[in-house]
C-alpha cells in the first residue's frame, strides 16, 4: 500500500497500523527524517517499507511514487490521500488569493496527483483509494473558507471518481474527520498571510477524536469497503440537519467555532 502525508500524523499512524495488519507499505511526505522514523516502526511489524520523499503537488514525484512502490512491491491494493494543509481565516482577512490557491494545490491536486498514476495499479488488484478529507468537505465553517472550499473539491472528485469506476472492483472511500487529537495540523494551518500559525489551542470539544479511534475507524473502512466514514460517528448527523433544517445548521456550526476561538 501507498501513504501519503506519511511523516506525522494522521498518516504516520495509518501506516504504522497498516504494518501492523500485514501491509508492506511505501511512504511519502517532504521530510525524509520523518519518513524514516515511520519506516523504522513499520518494519518492527516485521513488514516492508519503502522511503519515497516528495511534494504531492508536483505531478512528477507523485508519478516517480508509484513508479517505484511497483518497481518495490510488485503491485498496489490502498492508495491513502493523507496529505493535508489547513487554514485559519475569514475570507475577508486574506489580502490576495494565493492561500487558496496553496489549499487546492494541496487538498485537491495533491490527491488526484497521486490516485492519477495509481489507477492503472489499484484497478489491476481491485483495491481502493482512500482520501482522509474532513467533515469540512461536506458543511460550511465559519474562519475556514478556503479549507472547506478545497475539500467540498476532494469530494466531488472522489464521488465522481467512484461512479466512473462502478464495475471495476476499485473502491473510493472518503473519511469525513471531525477535529482529531494527536496531530499538528492546527499548528501548521495558514493564516490570512500564508504563513503557518505555528500555535495550536488543545482541544477541549467533545467532538474532538482521538489520533487511535480515527486510525482504527479507517482500518474498518478499509476492510469492509465502505464508501463514506463519518468519525466520530454522529457527526453524520450535521450534513442531514443542513439539508432539512440550514439557518439551525448555520448557528450550530458559529456557535461552535465561537466557542473553538475562545479556546472552548
């Protein structure tokens, strides 16, 4: 299997559990350093791991990629998209569209950058491909607009895709997280500059999900080919209420995302 975003993180644990299940596994991610210290703790699972660094938006490293986890491996079942950038600001803070344009480089092009080349491979092994998105990628969030915006992308392609793929015996899974423990994505989120906040306020929602529940809800996604995991699993509820009830939505969200700025 193939992991992107793989040096920390949400993707740094989904390879270590996959390893943990039997997968040899190829990483990919800028920092090499990172990478290692995953491949180090996969293969103490006693399986394969190939080091590949790279930039999902560059359609060349992600083609190199899959090139070598073939050359490696011989074959790819999972692909998983978990290479991510957020952002935190108003749209009317941005003073150009640049940082929007960094989003979509790297939550949209970054995932169809790497699935591109992989599809010829997973629909041989009849596998998946898996985009660790956000609930973000179906409601509106207040302070989040272009992060919200990229994902709303990501899942109109993955929904697309799954349909172009019906018959093939490839499944499309997208893992809609609510804000999960354990990771540095706050602290590593745009502001309205394009530079990263680099300071992250702990979660204290009990919405929140914790780094290990996210990780294992994947691996039963996975195994039993779902298409959609919401996590925690009542976040489905959102979605729904936006379709019958907006305006009650809309103040869930800001209020919610009220209390988020007071470090509620």
């Amino acid at each position: 299997m193939l992991v992107t975003g793989a040096s920390s993180g949400v993707g740094a644990a989904l390879a270590r559990a996959f390893a943990a299940e039997g997968a040899d596994v190829a990483l990919f991610a800028r920092s090499e350093a990172g990478l290692e210290r995953v491949a180090d703790a996969c293969r103490q699972s006693g399986r394969q791991a190939l080091v590949v660094p790279g930039d999902v938006t560059v359609p060349g490293d992600c083609a190199a990629l899959v090139a070598r986890t073939i050359e490696r491996f011989g074959r790819l079942d999972v692909v998983v998209a978990s290479a991510g950038l957020g952002m935190w600001a108003r749209l009317d803070e941005l003073p150009e569209t640049g940082v929007l344009r960094r989003l979509m480089d790297v939550n949209y092009l970054g995932v169809a950058n790497v699935f591109l080349p992989a599809l010829p491979h997973v629909r041989t092994s009849r596998g998946m491909l898996v985009a660790i998105s956000s609930l973000q990628g179906v409601v509106g969030v207040p302070g989040r607009s272009g992060y919200a915006a990229s994902k709303h992308a990501l899942q109109g392609l993955c929904d697309s895709l799954r349909i172009e793929l019906r018959g093939t015996g490839v499944g499309v899974l997208t893992v809609m997280a609510n804000w999960v423990r354990g990771t540095d994505l706050r602290a590593r989120a745009l502001g309205p500059d394009g530079r990263p906040r680099e300071v992250a306020a702990p979660h204290r929602s009990t919405s929140a999900v914790d780094l290990d529940a996210l990780t294992m809800a994947v691996l039963r996604a996975v195994r039993t080919r779902q298409r959609r995991v919401f996590v925690p699993g009542w976040i489905r509820l959102l979605p729904l209420l936006a379709e019958v009830a907006p305006d009650l939505a809309d103040r869930i969200v800001a209020g919610r995302m009220a209390r988020e700025g007071r470090g509620a």
